[in-house]
C-alpha cells in the first residue's frame, strides 16, 4: 500500500531536489535519443536510401536495452561527472521508467515516448533502503539528510518500508511511501447485500438501495475564481518573478480542486462499502466519453478516479466489487426485464408491462445489480445456478421467454 505523506524541505534540500530531477530528466532523454537513432536507421530499405539524409549506423548495432543503458550509466559518470550527484539507483529508475514506456508502446502501437521538457520530471524514485527511511519526525534520504515529515498516520506494525518517491504538486512537497506485508490477502468472494451503483451528471450516483447524492461540481464552483487568477497570469511577463508567482497561485488553486474531489471519491467509496458488501458499477469508457460536449463536466465529475478508488476500498476492507454490461441499462425494467424506452428528459422509470415506477438512476443502479448478481454463478448440481435465486431472495431478474409471454398475456387481456 502507498501512504502519501507531506514533507517540508529547506531551501538547500529543494534546490538539490530541483537539480536531481532535472540530471534525471537529461539521462532520460539521452536514452530516448539513442533509442529514436536506432530506429531511425532502420527505416530505410534495403536497397536505397533518401536523397535528403539517412541515420548511418552499423548493420550490427542492437537495440539499446535496459540493461545496456543501465550499464552504460557507470562509464557515463566518469565522462559527466555531475552524473555523480544523483544517487546511483534514482538515476537507473528513469531509464526504467522510458523502457516501461516503450514496453508499452510496443504493446499498444501508439504512445511513443516523448522528450521532457524543462521541469516535466516532477518526481524522484528511492527504490531500495538499508533500514526504516522514516524515523520519528523525520525522513532520511541518500545524500540529503534528514527531511521533516508530517507523519499524520502512523505506519501500521508488521510493515516495511520498500521505496519512497518524492514529488512535487504546485509549491508542496509530498513522499508516497510504500510499505509491504508480508501476508497473503484472499480475494473477496461474493457475500452479503449487494449494490448497484449507477452514476451520471445529474445526479453524481444512484444506488439500487434508493440513495441518491448530488454531484458537488469543484471545478464549476471554482471556475470563476481561477479564471480570474489565469487571466492576471497572462497578462506578466513570462519567466519574471511576478509571472512566477502568479503560477504557482493557479497552480495551488488546480491542486485544490484536485484534493478536495479525491476526498470527496474516498467518503463515498466508505459510504458504499457501509451499506452494501457487494458493489457493482458499469464498464463504461469515461476517457472516451469525456470527449464529447459535455467533456468538461465529465472530467469534473471524475468518473474513472472514482470507479478505481471504489475497487480499492473495497479490496481494503474486503468487499467484493465487479463491473457489469453498460448496454441498455436505462432502458430495462429491474423488475420484469421488459424493455423500457426512455430518453434523457424522462427522469422517471414507468415500466408499461408490470407497472413498476421509481426514479429512472435508481432503476438503472437495480438493473446494474440485478445484471451483477447474474454474472456470479455457484457450483450446484449437475451445472450452475445464479445466486439471486436462491441466496439472493426478493432479486427478479426475468428471462427474455418470460419477458415475451408477459408481453403476450397482456395483448391478450387488451384485445379481450
């Protein structure tokens, strides 16, 4: 687990810590130029070049690895003494951290890597220690000293400290330590009441249990104060001491929203987790869906952040999370299954087969739920059987046969 802590460096640390990143950040990018330079030269074809110009390396030239890089690096230290300053593992974990990248990019075929400019590498990896970094008040860093620390939670017993990374968010200085048990967690196994969680912009989530909350909306409420902030940043002039100031206080002012909507993700994460044991959201794609007209109340809302901090509180204290099928889950009745068509101004589900009405986002959070318990089988005899049948009473979730021959008795009855 990371445990993300406020640290308060003197002016010498930070000017160290400054000179780290940016040695860091040039040992990063001579290792994408070699690896750009490899590449480059075998574009060309085999039997012709470009009449403009052509990278000329040797046919017999590998690929610059990790570990060739890496072990280039004691060789590059006697060249560029001030290679030197950074501690020895710091310096590796960039070249580590551009071969995940490029690992990546081969994976996916698109993200090459970049080159950083001055002042992107916001942060240094301390990947190993000897003993315990974090003494009382204090932590202790390779060839920095001692840093004092607001130790706000006590690291739990039985822990270790593996790594510490430092970085920098507006002008505040943070240390994410990991800590390590040496323990075996078990996955959490369905159990107990579940809840389907749906979530939208209106109403920032509704769950099957019927509780609604409003969106807080942290950047539109903020937006005109940081407009006016933006708007006297444009006006100094750049890279002046004025200019300076005036971004670091759009820069506390965007580290605040972001604080203040992470805190807000976390208490109903907890609140889930309190009133349900099983949690069930929808699959969706929100990067994509934040591209759309209403992108920026999308990214407001934070969508993503908070799926992925549901699944850890509920990991953390042992509920079971999964996600279910998107598709049409406004558009289903919980209680029949009959299709119910609806668009975005009718905010009130009324299914016409079996008369069922409630809040439309509640009945989506009930089909998210009921579509959740589906997807969780349990061994019984000779196949399986869903366990809203028999564990689960009072879950209706309706085959599309009984769904047509309810559909058929009420033509029927009208007809008659």
């Amino acid at each position: 687990m990371n445990y993300r802590y406020r640290i308060y460096p003197d002016a010498t640390q930070q000017t160290v810590l400054f000179e780290w990143m940016e040695i860091s950040r040039n040992a990063y990018n001579y290792a994408l130029r070699e690896i750009k330079d490899w590449c480059n030269s075998r574009k060309c074809m085999i039997d012709r070049c470009s009449l403009e110009q052509e990278y000329i390396l040797p046919a017999d030239l590998k690929f610059p690895s990790e570990v060739q890089q890496l072990n280039a690096l004691p060789r590059a230290k006697k060249e560029f003494p001030r290679l030197g300053e950074v501690p020895s593992q710091v310096l590796q974990q960039a070249i580590k951290q551009l071969h995940r990248a490029w690992e990546c990019f081969t994976e996916r075929g698109f993200g090459f890597p970049r080159f950083k400019k001055y002042g992107q590498l916001k942060s240094l990896l301390f990947p190993q220690f000897k003993e315990n970094p974090v003494t009382g008040k204090h932590l202790k860093l390779p060839k920095i000293g001692l840093i004092f620390i607001n130790l706000h939670r006590p690291i739990p017993d039985g822990f270790d400290v593996k790594q510490v990374r430092i970085f920098k968010k507006a002008d505040r200085w943070y240390a994410s330590v990991c800590i390590q048990c040496n323990v075996s967690v078990p996955d959490s196994k369905p159990h107990g009441h579940p809840v389907g969680v749906d979530v939208g912009l209106e109403k920032f989530l509704a769950t099957s249990d019927g509780d609604l909350v409003k969106p807080p909306r942290f950047f539109q409420t903020m937006q005109s104060k940081l407009k006016l902030l933006q708007r006297r940043l444009s006006r100094k002039q750049k890279r002046s001491k004025n200019y300076e100031k005036q971004r670091l206080k759009v820069a506390r002012m965007h580290h605040t929203i972001d604080n203040t909507r992470k805190d807000f993700h976390f208490k109903q994460a907890h609140a889930l987790c309190d009133t349900g044991d099983m949690i069930f959201m929808e699959d969706l794609d929100y990067s994509k869906m934040a591209k759309g007209m209403l992108g920026k109340h999308m990214l407001d809302a934070g969508f993503g952040q908070f799926r992925t901090i549901t699944k850890y509180i509920c990991w953390k204290r042992g509920k079971f999370f999964a996600q279910v099928d998107s598709r049409g889950t406004s558009q289903e009745c919980p209680e029949c299954g009959a299709v119910t068509k609806k668009d975005l101004k009718t905010r009130v589900h009324h299914c016409l087969v079996c008369g069922y009405t409630t809040d439309r986002d509640v009945a989506s959070g009930q089909v998210i739920r009921n579509r959740g318990i589906a997807s969780i089988s349990t061994p019984g005899l000779g196949g399986t059987k869903t366990a809203c049948a028999v564990d689960l009473p009072g879950t209706k979730i309706s085959s599309s046969r009984q769904v047509t021959k309810s559909r058929k008795r009420k033509t029927r009855n009208a007809k008659l």
